[in-house]
C-alpha cells in the first residue's frame, strides 16, 4: 500500500506562484512516475506534469514555462512550482504515483489540494 500526502494548496492573487508538495510513503517501487492532475468543477482530471524515477518530465500545453515538477529520491516527495498563476489555474490538485511490479500496475492518488487563482 502506498500512500501519498499533499500540501501546499491555497488561495493566491493572479500571477503569484505557490509550491505543491507530495510525500510518498509505503511499498513504492524505485522505478516510478509521479505526477500532478488537477480537476475544476464539472471537469476532467487531466495531469499537469509527470517525472520519471530518473528525472524525465512531461508537462501540459497549458503550463509550460510556468510550472515546474521535481522531486527529491531520498525523501520520496515530488513538487510542483508554480509561478505566474492564472485563474483557470483553479482547481483540485492530485498528486499521483504509478509503477510497475512484477507484471501488474499499480495507480495511487492523494487526497487533493485546492488551489485558487483569484483575478
């Protein structure tokens, strides 16, 4: 079982910027994707940025340039900054952990934090 934890959600004005932890603990494989979703109201969960175990990235259109994932191995957290916030940046934000073992997939959210982007 793994478990994952976030923070670091909260109300910001329109171009401020705001930084997303999520602490991963349990049985987690080493070889891993993590990642943010977010969802607005009466909207689809879509992801936001995803980082390899090694460090690859993948972002949306949407927030190139302006929000950056990381993580840090040893503490098994991942990070989202993000700067020059937008209303439409509003939302739940998901953190998400999916790796491989043995041959099944496994898949695990947190419980969400809410970010909003005041104009």
């Amino acid at each position: 079982q793994v478990q994952l934890v976030e923070s670091g959600g909260g109300l910001v004005q329109a171009g401020g910027s705001l930084r997303l932890s999520c602490a991963a603990s349990g049985s987690i494989a080493a070889h891993n994707v993590m990642g943010w979703y977010r969802q607005a109201p009466g909207k689809q969960r879509d992801l936001v940025a995803a980082i390899t175990s090694d460090g690859s990235t993948n972002y949306a259109d949407s927030v190139k340039g302006r929000f950056t994932i990381s993580r840090d191995n040893a503490k098994n957290t991942v990070y989202l900054q993000m700067n020059s916030l937008k209303p439409e940046d509003t939302a739940v934000y998901y953190c998400n952990a999916n790796f491989l073992r043995g041959f099944s997939t496994y898949n695990y959210w947190g419980q969400g934090t809410q970010v909003t982007v005041s104009s």
